[in-house]
C-alpha cells in the first residue's frame, strides 16, 4: 500500500485493473482537509488517466466513509479552501470509468456528496447518510443538492435537506440512495467484489452505456437516444460483433461467461 499524500491521509492500492482509494483521517471520521481534499482529486485523475485501471472502490478507514469537511479547520479559518464547492475538487467532474462508494459508518454532509458521486454504493447495515451540515450553517456546494433528488427523488431529497435526518444504511437501500446492503464489516470487500465483475464485462460498451445514462439529464428525448447511438459507436465497431459471435457459439449462457 502506497501514500498519495505525505502525511498519510489518504491511500491507495491496486488489485489488477482495481485501484482502491482509502481516506485515512480515522480520528475525525475521515474528515476532509485541504490536503485530503487535493490528494483525493489527484487520486480520481490518476485512476482516469491510467488505461490498466478500471474501476475504482472509495472508502474510508477506521470504520466510517467521511464526515464531510473539517469544520475545525474551517472554524480556524486558517488557509482553508472550501474543496467541496472547488471545480478542481473531488466532487466535481465525470471520469470515464465506473467508481464504486463502499460505505461504512458516516457518509454526512460533504461525505454524502463524495459518496453521490460514486456510480454505486455499497453500504454496511449501521452505514449513515445526513446533510448534518445543516446544524452549522454550512451549505451544500458539492453536487448533492443536485445528484440527491437526481437519484431519490425531490420529496425524499428535501426531507434529508431541510432536517438533517440520518438514512441508515438498510433504508438508503430501500429509497435508492445505496445500490447493495451488506453486512457489517463487509462493505469494501463486497465493493471489490462487485469491482471484478465489472471487470469481466466488456469495457467499451458498459462506459459508453454509462456515460450515456450520465449525460441525458438535461437533453429531451430524442436528443438523448441520438447521443446514445453516438456513444455506442465505438463498442459496435469494436465488441458487438465479436460478443454476438461468441454467443452464438455458446459462451456466456446459462450463467456461462464469455471469453475475452
């Protein structure tokens, strides 16, 4: 295991094509910092930019995701960057390939907005979601009030923003906001886990389908379908045919794989 910031806040490994990124700040809940902050973004471009790479699992360590900002080193005032409403922060931007949130313990305020902008969650039973922020004043300016009601709906959305509520984990799962419930103590290997399968399909097209899903927010339909065949050109020309092949011949039914 390898340091991407001197002071050993965060870290990463690679398992294969997966790397694994750990916010390592275990006495505040794995609160951000400017450091953290920047080492955290620097570790989304590097996994990117790197073609062996392809996905990513996020998580924290010492038992909780993240705790959102460090609000003492807010309060100091001291050379603090608000990194969650930063453009060049970790919040901010599409990658290119799929990042999974393993989520245990607290996910609050800029915490969830770093867990939103994961593709999944996998989430511990005692896992916790809040905008505890709300208790301090302190505003969202990291996506969530954007991605939340994207991905929940509005009513639910503003439940959790307006009262600060905390989503367990087994309820996070019920209302969409965590994609698979696990038990407690299992929530990063059953991110990696689900991290290899991800693996083993062809990668053109699942990234060409994902981004497709990414992108149509804000197009009416038929802009949206056309931008889908757009994207999907690239997996036609490349895997289509190879994949309908193998098919044919047998592989990948009944629960069969297809070979690469």
């Amino acid at each position: 295991m390898k340091s991407d910031a001197a002071s050993n806040k965060l870290l990463t490994e690679t398992q294969g094509p997966i790397m694994i990124i750990k916010i390592n700040r275990p006495a505040v809940r794995n609160a951000l910092d400017n450091e953290t902050a920047d080492a955290l973004a620097a570790a989304f471009r590097a996994f990117d930019a790197d073609d062996h790479l392809k996905v990513a699992v996020l998580t924290g360590v010492g038992g909780h995701f993240c705790a959102g900002a460090d609000l003492k080193a807010l309060a100091s005032g001291t050379d603090y960057r608000p990194w969650a409403g930063d453009p060049a922060g970790p919040c901010h931007g599409t990658l290119s390939k799929p990042l999974i949130a393993a989520v245990a313990g607290y996910a609050c305020a800029g915490g969830l907005g770093i867990a939103l902008r994961c593709d999944l969650r996998v989430v511990e039973e005692s896992a916790t979601f809040a905008v505890l922020s709300r208790r301090w004043g302190v505003p969202m300016t990291d996506g969530t009030t954007v991605r939340l009601p994207r991905l929940i709906g509005s009513g639910r959305a503003l439940d959790m923003l307006l009262t600060a509520r905390k989503v367990t984990g087994a309820e996070a799962v019920q209302m969409g906001l965590a994609d698979r419930l696990v038990l407690e103590g299992r929530a990063l290997d059953a991110a990696i886990e689900l991290a290899r399968e991800i693996v083993e399909f062809p990668q053109i097209a699942m990234r060409s389908d994902r981004m497709s899903a990414i992108l149509q927010w804000d197009l009416p339909e038929a802009e949206a379908i056309a931008q889908e065949m757009k994207l999907a050109a690239e997996a036609r020309n490349k895997e289509a045919q190879s994949g309908a092949s193998q098919f044919a011949s047998g592989a990948g039914r009944h629960g069969k794989k297809a070979k690469d």
